[in-house]
C-alpha cells in the first residue's frame, strides 16, 4: 500500500460528451504537461507508479504524467469510472454534486455503482502497488469519491468540487 495517493483529474478532452473514446486536446496535452512538471518536484527521490481508467483520455493523461515524471505507467488498467452516472442528471456541469446527493438521499439509480463501490475499486487497484507513491489519472465523480469516502488516507482539502482538468489532490497514509 502506497504512503501517498495522487488523484488526476484527465485534461481537457474532446468536446462530444457522448463518446467515451474521445482523447485530449491539444490544450489537455498542455495542461498535463504543466502538471507533471509539479508533480516532479512533489514526487522527488521517491517511487512512483502511474496507473490509469481504461479510457483513452485517462490513458493519454498517464502517459504524458509518466514522461515528464520519468515514472512507469503500470498498463494494469482499472475500472475506476463510474458508469451510468448520466442516469443521474441531464446537468452534465453539476453531474458529481447529483452524484453524491443521490447517494446520500439513498436514490442511486441500481445500476451507478456507489462511492463505497468506488472506494473498494481504487483501494483494489492500489493494494498490489509497491511504489511509495501511486498516481491515478481518471475522471470527475470516481475520483472525489475515492478522495471523500475512503478513510485510509488523509488529505489537506476535502473535496468540495469536482476536479478541474488537470487539476490533481494528494493524499497521505494515515499513521497509527
């Protein structure tokens, strides 16, 4: 189990929302780039393994995360998107914060998988890594439930929001 966590929102992807093939832009590319030269620093003399959603814009943001970090990107894909989360709301801007007002009013459509459903799916994808520190490139929703709702790591900020492109929230191991 890895002593930080590093959730990455993927960057700016291709504007159809109904393609869940689409990749980054150009801009996207940029705005990981830019991100990976923090994270460089942030990760300094520390081992880093880089894991990613099957999607094609999360794998694109790990791969440019892995060239600017000289970090591996571990190819073991993980589902750690939610899908269906359209079932929830036609408001594409507000999609997290239905989110998680459907859980919390217990109105979760059955076939949107839970942020505790989400929490088991990330603590499974990290368990397995021996890196001091784990980089998850994903997507809005997965994400700030795993950051919100698992209690093994800590952070500085709770998550309010959902995370911008490119915009990333460590967490650290809890100690004893």
């Amino acid at each position: 189990m890895p002593n930080k966590i590093i959730l990455i929102r993927h960057g700016e992807s291709e504007k159809d929302k109904n393609n869940p093939l689409r990749g980054l832009t150009e801009k996207g590319k940029k705005q990981i780039a830019e991100t990976g030269v923090v994270l460089k620093k942030l990760a300094a003399n520390q081992s880093v393994e880089i894991i990613s959603s099957t999607t094609p814009r999360a794998v694109q943001t790990a791969e440019i995360l892995a060239k600017a970090l000289e970090a591996p990107f571990t190819k073991r894909f993980c589902n750690l998107r939610v899908e269906n989360i359209e079932q929830i709301s036609n408001d594409r801007e507000n999609l997290t914060a239905r989110y998680f007002e459907a859980f919390a009013k217990k109105i979760l459509p059955s076939k949107v998988p839970s942020p505790r459903a989400m929490v088991r799916r990330f603590l499974d994808a990290v368990d397995v890594s021996s890196a001091e520190i784990v980089i998850i490139a994903g997507h809005s929703g997965a994400l700030e439930a795993f950051a919100n709702y698992q209690t093994i790591f800590t952070s500085e900020k709770k998550l309010e929001r959902e995370l911008k492109y490119g915009e990333f929230i460590v967490l650290t191991r809890k100690t004893c």
